[in-house]
C-alpha cells in the first residue's frame, strides 16, 4: 500500500465545490445570505431556536464566554482532555482556568468528580462561573447530572461539541441545548462536517443570540434606531461594546450548508467504521472505545487504549512507518508548559494522565474502506507483538 492513511480526512463531493463556486460569482463573499442559509439549516438539523455562525470553534468558545459574562477573577472549569481551545477561551477573558478529571471510559468529565471538586470549591469560594464540557470523540458526557450541579452551585455550561455533530444525547441531538446554556460546534477538515475553517454556536436564549452576533462583528449594531428611536440614515452604525472580526464568509457557508446535507450519511459510515475496528480488534491486549447507553456517538474518533503503556510510542512508530498515520488525543492541557506555568503538575489528573500515556487514535473517515480497517489491525496486531 503506497499511499498513507490519515487519521482522519475531508469528504468533498462535485456537488460541494459547485456550490462554493456559486459563491465566487456571486455578489457577496464575506458574510451574506449563504451564512444566513447556513444559520438556518444548523437549527434545522441540531433542533435549537438559533445558530449563529463563527469564523472557528475557537472564536466560538471565545464569545460564548464573553456571552455569558465570564470576566476577570471567574473561574472557568473544563475537561484536561481536549483540545487546547477548550481551556484557552477562559484565559482570553482574564478567568482562571481549572480542570475536572474524566472518567476513564468515556474520557469525559466525571461527574463524580465534578460533584466532589465543586463541593471543596463552594468552601474555598473558588466556585466556577463557566464549565466548558466536552463530548469527547462524538459522545455526550450526563448532561443531565451536570446541568443539576450547574443549579445548585450556579454556574453556566458550554458544550464543546467539536466533536459530536449528528451524535444523540437520551435521544436528543447534541446541541439542543437542553440541559445547557449554548453549544459550539466546529468545521474544521478533520472534523464531522467541514467549511474549510468555521464555527457554529447553538442556543435558544434570544439575549444570548444576540449579543454574540454583535461580538462577533466589532460589537457593532446597525440597527441604531432601536436603541434611540431616531432615524440617522442608512449610513448610521454603533459600536456599543468590544467585539471582534469573528465572522463566517458565505464562500466557507456555502461548503458548510452543502456537507450539512450528508451529516446523517457520514455519521451512519462513521458508525460503520467503529463497529468493524470493535470486530478485528476484539482479542488484542487493548481497551476499545465504551459508548455509554445513552448516546449515540458521531464517532469522530476511535481510540485505542494499550494494556501495557510501555507499548504506545513503539506502536505509534511502528504504524506510522508503515503509513497508517496514527495520532494521539490529547495531550493532557494541564500538561502543556502554558497551563504548568500557571501551576499545574503531573498527577493533577491521575485518570487522564493515566489515560494519555495508553491512547493511540486510529484512522476514522468516510472514505475509509473496510480493506484498509483490515490492513490497520492486521499491522496494529504485529506492532504489540515486537
Ligand atoms: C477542533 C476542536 C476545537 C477547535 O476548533 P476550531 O474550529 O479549529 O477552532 C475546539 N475544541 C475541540 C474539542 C476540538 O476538537
């Protein structure tokens, strides 16, 4: 097999790129009426009252903060293991950033653990305004329990739902919002669907709708004769407050609203890809991923957990050199040098520490054919043997 395979790719169809050609000849480029369309289908398909579109989960993550009033002094709590941006848009608004340890088959929060750490905080009075979850690899941690936790001790939820477009919570789609404040969604190529770049959040608090779709473009309103009933002209905006250039262009909009039509496909093949993986890999000395009854995954990533840790970078070597271009999530952010600076150590996180060292992420995308799920284990299973 000469050519390698990715842990994870885009799938663009003829129909996709017809339509971001559209756009080209089209008069607008930057934010217009595809971004609205685009607006529009996500609140279709996720089931919340709005969606409002972003230039990157990350710019995301950013104002649903600033949204929900996290500032200076907050505390901002999420899961070590995920992406960095999680953690980072708590330190954009000044707020201190702190972890909850995972559960070590889900890889998410715990919310054991979030119970126990919110108790000792409530004495401390270092409670969290903001608790970023994560659906780590496309399954939804209790919401339920959290949202409980969130009322008793007062405290707002994101989902960082990067991973889980198209995935089920208690038979809900992630991103209803139900049991939190909004939800982030990502396009980025490896992930679900794409736009190139892009982000979405989900929510049905029209308060909140609103103050992110003026954060993102500067904290400009144009409708300046809502606020002072007077009619300035055409011309006439206001920068009511601190904003940013957050915006989504129709050109990424047009990519994003045609994959959207393939989200249940890619997740059904997504699906397909993990039960076959679960098949081949059934008897080697490895923990396959646990999708708890209660969700169904959208299976953004399979990941394997080593018995023996003292394996994983010689396995990880071994596939790669053989083109299976395996990777690692996550790095444990308390870990990263930025986040030990301001404190943290090694065995912060016994659960995802422990987790970290055994994780190997194996290939997962449409495309991927059954041969090739075939071709991974048969080299996965040589590669525990050296
Ligand atoms: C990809 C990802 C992000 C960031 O998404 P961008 O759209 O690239 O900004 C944030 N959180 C998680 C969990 C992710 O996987």
């Amino acid at each position: 097999m000469a050519k390698s395979i990715p842990y994870a790719r885009q799938n663009v169809t003829e129909g996709d790129i017809a339509a971001v050609v559209e756009v080209l000849n089209s008069d607008y480029l930057t934010q217009g009426p595809v971004v609205d369309q685009f607006e529009n289908q996500v609140s279709l398909a996720i089931g919340a009252k709005y969606a409002i579109a972003v230039s990157s989960a990350t710019a995301g993550l950013h104002l649903a903060c600033l949204a929900l009033g996290l500032d200076k002094g907050d505390y901002l709590w999420t899961s070590p293991i995920t992406f960095v941006a999680s953690a980072n848009c708590g330190v954009y608004c000044g707020a201190s950033v702190d972890f909850v340890d995972v559960d070590s088959k889900t890889l998410n929060i715990c919310p054991k653990a979030l119970g126990q750490k919110l108790k000792k905080a409530a004495r401390d009075h270092t409670l969290p305004s903001v608790l970023v979850v994560v659906h780590m690899a496309g399954q939804s941690p209790d919401m339920q329990r959290i949202r409980a936790l969130g009322e008793k001790y007062n405290f707002k939820i994101i989902e960082d739902a990067s991973h889980a477009m198209g995935g089920y919570h208690c038979g809900s789609k992630v991103g209803i919002c139900e049991y939190s404040d909004v939800a982030v969604f990502s396009f980025h190529p490896v992930k679900i669907v794409t736009a190139g770049e892009g982000g979405v959040i989900t929510t049905n608090q029209s308060d909140i709708c609103d103050r992110l779709k003026r954060l993102r473009s500067h904290g400009i309103e144009r409708s300046d004769f809502v606020y002072h009933k007077v009619d300035n002209g055409a011309w006439y905006y206001e920068q009511l407050e601190l904003g940013y250039n957050y915006r989504l262009s129709d050109i990424h909009a047009a990519l994003g609203l045609s994959q959207l039509k393939r989200l249940k496909e890619i997740v059904l093949r997504r699906n397909a890809i993990r039960k076959i993986y679960d098949k081949l890999l059934a008897n080697m000395p490895l923990a396959t991923p646990v999708v708890d009854k209660k969700n169904d995954s959208s299976c953004h990533l399979y990941i394997i957990q080593l018995a023996d840790e003292n394996k994983r970078k010689a396995v990880f070597e071994y596939l790669r050199s053989n083109g299976i271009l395996v990777n690692v999530h996550y790095i444990p952010v308390h870990l990263q040098p930025f986040y030990k600076a301001r404190g943290f150590v090694n065995g912060d996180f016994p659960v995802a520490e422990n987790y970290y060292k055994r994780a190997i992420t194996l290939p997962l995308y449409p495309e991927l054919t059954d041969e090739e799920c075939i071709f991974i284990a048969e080299h996965l299973k040589k590669s525990l043997k050296i």
